[in-house]
C-alpha cells in the first residue's frame, strides 16, 4: 500500500514537471503559424509614434487615478492628476510639432505633404485644447469637493475629448452580427 501511493506521487510530479517544461517551450504564436502576424501586429503597435498615441499612453494612467480619487472623496489626488493631465498634453503638443507650425521628424518620415501636417496638427490641436480645458476644470470642480460635479466634469472630458476624437481618428467598430444583438424585452 504504501509503494502504491510513493509510485503514484512519483507519477504525479514527473507528470506535472513534463508538463510544465513542454508548455514552457511552446510557443503559442509558433505552434500555430501565426508568428508573422504577430510579430507584425507587434511593430505596428510600439514602433510607430504619433501625438494621439503620446497623449494616450500619458495620460491614461492619469485619467484611471481620477476615477478612482473621485470614488473615494479624494479631491486633492483628483486635481493632482486633473493637472498632470494638462500637464501631459502640453508636453505632447511642444514634443510632436514645432512651435512655427511645422510638423516634427515623425511626420516627416512618412513623407506626407505639408498641407496635410498642417491638417493633422490643427485636428489634434481640437481635441487636444479640449482635454487641456476639461482637465483644469476637473481639477477646479474638485476644490469645491462635490462628488457627482467633479464626476460630471471627468465624464464630460471623456465624452468631448477622447471619445470624439476616437470616433474621427479611428476605424469604426464592425456591426454586430445579427445572432449577436440581444432581442427581445
């Protein structure tokens, strides 16, 4: 009886550890074939950089903490983080076009007209003025420490900065199959 049960927790871990070193090795994406799309959708997404993407990354995390102070009463972190936010744009639009107007070595190099940088810029510059005001009135309608206008005021940036730039900027989202739409009451 008791060499059953050594044998069997020797089978056991010796089934555990070959398990662990075969998947180890694997590779999802090379088991399948698809490593070249993969490796593709890897350099679209982190080697090219535009002002959307710069403002985006920078000010996600920002915009996340702003949340989660208003959802605990902290008015002093959601001004904190409604500046960094502004902050953060500024510093997107000094870094990504000159300040005479012309646009900077990330444009250049995908050899676009002038005409269409000055097009770019004056979009980005929208919707980019549009988060810098809404941010400082976050953080000016925290002061007066009210939950749900301070709330309001995060909703509105969302609302006429981010989503409203996603909506132009972006491919639109496919429709949805019929057999996905929910149906009935």
């Amino acid at each position: 009886m008791r060499k059953i049960s050594q044998v069997f927790i020797v089978a056991l871990c010796s089934f555990v550890v070959t398990t662990g070193v075969v998947t180890y090795g694997w590779n999802g994406s090379k088991v399948f074939g698809y490593d070249k799309e993969v490796e593709a959708a890897k350099n679209i997404h982190s080697s090219k950089s535009s002002p959307t993407r710069a403002v985006m990354r920078l000010i996600s995390a920002h915009t996340s903490k702003i949340l989660d102070a208003i959802m605990v009463g902290d008015f002093h972190a959601v001004a904190r983080e409604a500046n960094a936010v502004a902050e953060n744009c500024e510093i997107v639009m000094e870094v990504f076009f000159a300040v005479h107007g012309n646009a900077g070595g990330w444009y250049k190099e995908s050899g676009s007209d002038s005409k269409a940088a000055a097009e770019i810029k004056a979009e980005f510059e929208k919707y980019l003025q549009i988060t810098i005001d809404s941010s400082r009135n976050i953080a000016e309608t925290a002061g007066n420490k009210d939950i749900v206008e301070t709330y309001k005021s995060l909703d509105e940036m969302l609302n006429k900065a981010c989503f409203a730039c996603h909506a132009v900027s972006r491919d639109p989202w496919p429709d949805w199959p019929d057999w996905m739409r929910q149906s009935g009451g």
